[in-house]
C-alpha cells in the first residue's frame, strides 16, 4: 500500500502529466491548422 506522501506525489504526477498531453495535443493542432493554412495559400 502507498503511504499518503506517496500517493500524493503520484496524483501530482498524474495532473502534469494530463496537463502536458493537452499542451502537446494543443501544439501539434496548431501545427496541422497552420499547415492548412500554408497548403491553401500555394
């Protein structure tokens, strides 16, 4: 069983690493938006 300092870091963990994935989710849709962008204009 996890002691409670455990399982606080882990749930901590767990949150910057959802908060990462929607910064990355975020980045790669700005980047298709903008290569979309860029392929219409040529």
């Amino acid at each position: 069983m996890l002691e409670i300092n455990q399982a606080k870091q882990l749930k901590e963990l767990q949150r910057e690493n959802a908060r990462l994935k929607r910064m990355l989710a975020d980045e790669m849709l700005g980047k298709e938006l903008l290569k979309e962008v860029l392929e219409k204009k040529l």
